[in-house]
C-alpha cells in the first residue's frame, strides 16, 4: 500500500533537507514528498500497535566481563510471539520492525520496559537459549572477547508520524469500504 505524504507542518521524512533533528525549521516544510510504501507486515504490526498502544521489545547483547566496553547487540529488534518461534520467524518480524523504525513509524526503546508485562516468552524463548548457549561456548575459547549473554527489554510504540499514517490508512479503508456499498 502506497501513502501518499502532502505538504504538512510537521514533516518528518528522511530525504527532506529542510529540517534536520536538532531545529525547528521543519514547522516551515511545505514541499510534498514521494509516497509512503507499506507492506502488509508493516501494516500489519501497525494495527496491534493502535489496538494495543505498545508492544514488547528485545535486543539479545553478548558482552565482556573482563572489557567494559565490549558489548555487542547481537539480535535486535526480537519480538516473539510464541517461545518456540525459530530465528528466522524472529529475523523477519525484525526486519519488519527495523523497517517501520527507518520510516520513522515507530519507535524501538530497549531501556523502556512495559510495565506489568511478562517477558517470559522472550527470557524463556528457545531462541534466547540458544544465543546463550552460543555465547557460553565461545567463552571456552581464550581468544572469545565476550564471556556474557544478556537480555535487554523494552517496547515498541507508535510515533506521532505512524499515528498520522495510520490515521490515513483507516481513512482510505473507509473510503473504500463505501464506494462498495
């Protein structure tokens, strides 16, 4: 599905050079810029998004005990649905995500857990054990810089931008659904 983005006061596209993060010159961008392109997973996450408002988030870190500053992300965005969902299940809702992030749709906050959420299914999740094991293996070898696999949890939330595309969205259904009529 393609969304069309018109000239607004609060541009918020990656190509647009007449704002930058750090200004408030974006209230003065009043150029229309090329159409959004979502996939049905994109639209998809989306909709639990706007149902739910936030969604658990993790990011799978090896790191050294001995080397304050070896840490490494080694999985991220994970979101997991059921405790057995295989890497490349994870590796493709990621992929998701990391898409709607780059589209400044939503946004990824590992150091922002839901309150009152069970992570279980992440901490729990065979994926995570895997990783672990993976790491605890490597600490065998004398040259493996990492000895440490952790587990940083966090949420996904809808930017005022993704708001404002999803606000679209339902209103092109709509649409649609009464021209049917």
């Amino acid at each position: 599905m393609s969304i069309k983005q018109h000239q607004s006061p609060n541009c918020s596209s990656h190509s647009c050079s007449c704002h930058s993060h750090s200004s408030d010159s974006e209230k003065d961008c009043t150029h229309a810029h090329d159409p959004l392109t979502l996939t049905k997973g994109e639209i998809a996450v989306l909709q639990d998004l706007v149902r739910n408002s936030y969604l658990p988030v993790s990011r799978f870190v090896m790191s050294s005990s001995k080397e304050k500053e070896a840490r490494f992300a080694s999985l991220a965005p994970v979101y997991i649905n059921a405790i057995d969902d295989s890497l490349e299940k994870v590796k493709e809702i990621g992929g998701v995500l990391s898409g709607l992030e780059k589209k400044r749709l939503i946004s990824l906050d590992y150091d922002i857990p839901l309150q009152n959420y069970d992570y279980t299914l992440h901490t729990n999740s065979v994926l995570f054990a895997y990783f672990t094991e993976t790491v605890n293996e490597g600490k065998k070898k004398p040259s493996f810089l990492c000895d440490t696999a952790e587990i940083e949890l966090g949420s996904i939330a809808l930017t005022e931008l993704g708001e404002k595309v999803w606000a679209q969205i339902r209103h092109e259904y709509d649409s649609a659904d009464k021209a049917n009529l």
